[in-house]
C-alpha cells in the first residue's frame, strides 16, 4: 500500500558539507579557547595542583 520513494540530491548532500565543516571548526575553536581561559587562570592566579600527601611527606613535616 505504501509507495514510499527515496531520493538524494547529491548537489544539496555534498552542500552540507560545507555547514557540517563549519560546525566542527566551530567546536574545535570553543574547545581550544576554553583550554586557553583554564591555563591562563592558572597563570594569573599562580596555583599549582594539589598534591596528595603521602605517609613519606608526613613524616618530613
């Protein structure tokens, strides 16, 4: 009963590529952009990670 078709315009298929690019580049940009807002923080707030205490370190205190 249903007469389904399928049909791809492969001009409009290989167009969206170009928007999907843009989208990962714009993913890419906000990730790095966020790494470099973190490393900066780090910088100007001049914090070193925390680190475990050890029974060694302990001892020496």
């Amino acid at each position: 009963m249903n007469n389904f078709q399928f049909h791809i315009d492969i001009e409009q298929f290989l167009d969206s590529f170009q928007y999907m690019g843009l989208g990962m580049l714009g993913i890419f940009v906000v990730t790095v952009v966020i790494m470099l807002v973190i490393k900066l923080l780090a910088v100007v707030t001049n914090r070193e990670p925390k680190k475990a205490k050890s029974p060694d370190n302990q001892k020496a205190e």
